[in-house]
C-alpha cells in the first residue's frame, strides 16, 4: 500500500482527528493522532507493521530482536516479530511490586552485540522511546539499541532529542506528509492545515 492510500485509510477509521486536543507532554494540539484503534482491523495493522518494517530496512536498522513501546507499538511489534521470525522483547509500563518483579521480560534475547529495534506509534519530544532505550540497555549486558521505527513523526524535535540520545528514528509518515495528501483530497481545509503547520513551528521540542 502505498503511502497516500496508507494516510487515507487511517483517517477513513478515525487515526488522525482534528479539533483541539491535550497531549501527554501539556501541549493543546489541533491534531491528534491515534493508532490505537488500528489493530482492530487486521488488514490495516499488517500494513502498517509491515511498512514499519521495511522503514527500517530502507533505514539500514538491523534488528536481532525487536521491542515495542508501551502501549502504542506493541500490536505492531508483535506483528513484526511474528511476521518476521524476530524475538519479541517486552517492556512493561512499570516495574512489577510483586514476583520477580521485572519490567523488561525477554531480556536473555538480548546478547552482547545484538540489536534490538524500538517500534512505537507516535513521536513528539520521543521521551517514550527513551525510556523504553533505557530500560533495554540497563537490562543487558552489551545489547545495541540504536534504532527505533515510527508511525508517524509529529515533527516537533523528537528526532533530534532521539538522536542526542543515541537513537536513529525511520518513519513511515510525517505530519507534513499527512497533511498534504489529506488536503489534495479534500478532507482538510486550508485553515486546518495553517493551523497544524502554525502549531508546530511554535511548539517545538
């Protein structure tokens, strides 16, 4: 599938909204993106963890084993692994209180040398991900995780921040994307578009 149709299929099931939205970090937003509702249609959620993995590919990202952020990218990373034959590696939102109160499960998977791709839906400022880098590399002994794949990039800095911290990000989609392809088919106004690009040049990271 190619791009645009990609774009047109996650706003035709409601993934990209347009209004006034509160995002995790504080920002009001007049876009909101949100894929969790894309792995209740099978069809769609093969595609789209499919063109996560080829953006990898197409990125050089070698994964010996993949790890997606809570929760956004774990159906998509779940789909990869089996799809691929690649080690699912599980992050858990927070630190177990009770057992053996772990908070990354698969752990023995990740060998010195290995590398672990991040999947995840969305980035903003890409704390997620860091977070999620984080755990992985503590967990291990010698593990690389130096590689994440993203839905869509809000394109508000998280690159960069995910760069500082040792992370490249490959993307299927950008905001500026997004919004071009929805405009040149007529499911966004010119206003909504100025008020999206306005926003985020005014709101970065």
């Amino acid at each position: 599938m190619a791009n645009h149709e990609l774009i047109l299929s996650l706003h035709d099931m409601g993934a990209i909204k347009f209004g006034e939205f509160m995002l995790k970090n504080g920002m009001k937003s007049p876009v909101y993106f949100d894929f969790r509702d894309v792995p209740c249609y099978p069809k769609l959620l093969r595609t789209v963890a499919e063109a996560l993995w080829q953006a990898g590919s197409k990125g050089e990202a070698r994964a010996d084993s993949v790890c997606g952020v809570p929760i956004g990218g774990i159906a998509f990373c779940t789909v990869i692994a089996d799809h691929h034959e690649v080690p699912m590696v599980i992050k858990r939102k927070e630190e177990k209180s009770y057992g053996d109160k772990k908070l990354i499960h698969g752990e023995r998977v990740l060998t010195s040398g290995s590398r672990c791709m991040i999947v995840e839906d969305v980035v903003t400022t890409g704390a997620s991900i860091l977070e999620t880098a984080k755990a992985l590399r503590a967990a291990t002994d010698g593990a690389l995780v130096e590689d994440a794949v993203v839905i869509l990039d809000r394109e508000q800095g998280g690159r960069q921040k995910l760069l500082d911290g040792g992370i490249r990000m490959h993307t299927v989609l950008t905001t500026s994307e997004l919004l071009s392809v929805l405009h040149q088919h007529g499911r966004v106004t010119d206003e909504q578009v100025q008020s999206v690009k306005e926003f985020l040049k005014e709101n970065q990271c």
